[in-house]
C-alpha cells in the first residue's frame, strides 16, 4: 500500500467544516486527493484526525467552496420601479417615500430607504445640475404654479393658496388668492391672469399637477392631459406644456415668482378680511412687482411688457364656465351648503339627497333631474342665500333674506282650509328624515 504520510506543513487558510471543525484549505485538497487514490473514508479521517462526517462532506461538495452570506429577500426586493417613480416625483424626498409606505402596509426605517434610492439620487443630481434657463419671444409662455401660506386674516391663521402666473419674456406677474388648490382655482388663476395681462400667450407651461394631468411618462415625455383642463386649453386657444416629472425647475421663472410673492407681498402682512388681502395684493402688482428692476436689465416688468402685449392673442370670449358637480343633502331648514354658505332650496326637498353644479358664478341645484333652485355665487362666507318662495307656505309674518342680501316680507299665509298648503306637523315630520 502507498505511503499514507502527508505534508501538512503548508496549511495556512483555513475553513470551516459543516459540523463546527475547524480545517484548513489544503487539508480539504487532501481529502479529495486521497479519495481520488482509493482511499477509504474512515483512513481519510483518521489520517487527519477529523470526522467522517466532515470527510463526506467535502467530498460530496467537491472541495472547499467560499463560504457565502445567505441571501435574504429585502423588504423593498421588487419595488425598484415604482421607488424610483417616486424619489423623482418627490424630488429626492426620502422621508416623503417612507411614508407612503407606511400608508401602504410596509414599515420600514428611513435608513432602508435611502440605501434603496442611492442610486437614484445620484442621478437626480446630475440632472439637476443639466438644468440651463432659456428665454422665450414675447408673448410665447407663461409659467404658472401655486404656492401656500398661512396669513393672519381677521385675527385668525388661514392657510392661502397662491395662484402665481409669470410671463417669460416680460417677468409680469400675475398672484391670486384662493382656499384651496384644486381644479376650479386652476382655471379661474388662468382666467384672471389672461384678463390681467390683456391677452393669452401661445403656450403655458404647467408642473404635473392631478388635476391637470392625467398621466406623464417620463422616459418618453409624452404626457395626458385632464379631459376638462383640454377643454379649457382649446376653448383659450392656447398649448399645454407639462414639465418632466421631477423637473420642476424647468419653469424657474414662475418658482421664482412664488417664492417672491410669498416673502414680498404678503410676509408679515395682517388683512381685516379676505377682501382686504385681495385689495392688497391688486396694489402690490401694479405699485411693487410691475416696477421692479429685473436683474442684469436696465429696465421692469411693465417696460418689457409693452413689447409682449403685442405677441398676445386678444381675448374675445366670456370666462370659461367649469361646473364642478356634488352631491348634498338637503338640510333640515332647507338649505344645501357649497363652499362653507348655504342656498336654500324648496321646503318639500328637506332630507332629500340633491346634485349640485357650482361653477364660479352661480350654484344649480336638481333633484330627480329637476333643477328646483338657481342662485347666484356668494363671494363671502358662512352666510345664507335665500329665495323667499322656497319657504312659501311655512313661514307666515317673517321676514327672508333674499338672494340679493335684500329683506323681503313672505308671502301671507293661506287659508288653514286650503289643501294645498301644508301644516306645520306636515313641515316637521318632513324635518324629521
């Protein structure tokens, strides 16, 4: 039989066997090789004073392999798309990501999270530093986008919504304040902001707000516009341009705009009411933003304007008329509430379910599919609207606030033997439900 000495005096890696020994890397060669010249698996193991156990093992694994971490699925594993949708919506906003994901059931620490964008932020960083401002001819865009404030309004914090329009090549600006930011502020800011400057330019360039764009595909730049934002657009003759999700910084100008408006116009400000403010800020436009000394230009605003005013389409059509459509029920003293005032509807529809069209300058209200009251907008506050004819037959020797803010006397009561006029039980069991 062959000699079964063996040199062991090169070992110096070692690794480590399946059922905690300790071996070196050379020794597990020799196992293999022994093997190879017949050896028996018990000799092996006595020859080198180890297992059985551990001889079959690197026997049936081939050798010494590296020894590799388990792999464990992480929580974010297959979420690379719709992470990377985000951190560019978001502009590199992880904790704004960590949330959302919280909201959809998956708790993770923002530490995971920012190891899952990595990548992704780098990118964003380069992209941000490609960004070159580029002029546009008079009359050709305008920028538009909203900014948010808290103003004391009447000894009250109210948060104010800030419609901001920037023509490109003039710099006019155009602010409007609203409650809220949804669609309807979209259109009247627009509407406001062609009647300001005296025309409509060939094209407004517009971030990716929902409810203006339906959707924006980001490698190829094509995006969807809002059904009622392209009825809007077409009725204005004018072309929508949508900056590329995460981009916001292509319309410079106007983000500049609001940032100006902001800490200009109304920073420490204090307005008896909100009409107060708008009195405000119509001054401000034309007294400070309109003069101002454009930077690196030797001239203003309302300078340059008198060279775009002759690019812009002139307007010749009323405002657009949006109607936004809700639904109300009829409250127990017969009224209907849009926009924190309340429109009164005919007695007999108390606790009925009614559909309401409001649009900017009036509120239709149906039920049925019958139109049973028509009031012009209220521009105030918690205040009431009223047509005394709605509550013909209930109210007898009172007094009714008209829809015109007018008092005016009811109608006198009917006979009590009169079928048509209902009792009062009638009135309150109908209040009832």
């Amino acid at each position: 039989m062959e000699e079964k000495s063996v040199n062991l005096s090169a070992i110096t890696n070692q690794a480590l066997a399946g059922d905690g020994e300790i071996i070196q890397e050379c020794e597990v060669s020799t196992i293999t090789g022994l093997h190879k010249r017949g050896w028996k698996i018990r000799a092996i193991a006595r020859e080198l004073g180890v297992s059985r156990n551990t001889v079959r093992k690197y026997l049936r694994n081939g050798g010494v392999h590296e020894y590799q971490k388990p792999q464990r699925r992480g929580v974010l594993d297959g979420m690379e798309e719709w992470l990377k949708e985000r951190f560019i919506k978001h502009n590199g906003n992880g904790d704004v990501i960590r949330q959302e994901l919280e909201e959809r059931g998956i708790a993770v620490s923002l530490r995971t999270v920012e190891r899952a964008v990595k990548e992704y932020r780098e990118e964003l960083r380069r992209e941000g530093q490609a960004t070159v401002r580029f002029e546009t001819p008079p009359g050709h865009q305008l920028q538009i986008d909203f900014g948010e404030k808290r103003v004391l309004i009447g000894g009250e914090r109210v948060r104010v919504h800030i419609f901001t329009a920037k023509l490109g090549y003039s710099r006019r600006i155009y602010l409007e304040a609203f409650e809220r930011e949804n669609q309807s502020a979209w259109f009247g800011g627009l509407d406001g902001a062609f009647r300001y400057f005296g025309g409509i330019p060939r094209e407004v360039l517009i971030d990716n707000p929902g409810s203006l764009i339906t959707k924006h595909n980001r490698s190829t730049g094509e995006f969807e516009l809002n059904e009622k934002f392209r009825a809007f657009a077409n009725y204005w003759g004018f072309r929508a341009r949508a900056c590329a999700p995460g981009r916001a910084c292509t319309k410079g100008k106007v983000e500049s705009g609001v940032k100006y408006g902001k800490n200009n116009c109304l920073a420490g400000r204090e307005f008896s009411s909100w009409h107060a403010m708008e009195q405000h800020i119509s001054s401000w436009l034309a007294g400070v933003s309109d003069e101002r000394a454009l930077t690196d230009k030797n001239d203003t605003p309302r300078s340059r304007f008198e060279i775009e005013r002759a690019e812009l389409s002139p307007i010749d059509k009323a405002p657009f008329q949006q109607y936004r459509e809700l639904v109300r029920k009829v409250s127990r003293d017969s009224f209907v509430e849009v926009d924190t005032n309340r429109y009164s509807v005919p007695w007999k529809y108390v606790g009925s379910e009614a559909c309401v069209l409001a649009s900017d300058s009036e509120i239709i209200i149906s039920c049925g599919g019958l139109e049973i009251a028509r009031h012009p907008v209220n521009p105030g506050r918690h205040l009431r609207v009223t047509r005394p004819g709605h509550f013909r037959g209930i109210i007898c020797g009172a007094r009714a606030e008209s829809h015109d803010g007018k008092e005016e006397a009811a109608a006198p009561r009917k006979p009590v033997n009169d079928p048509l006029t209902p009792s009062l039980a009638a009135y309150e069991e109908a209040c009832a439900y």
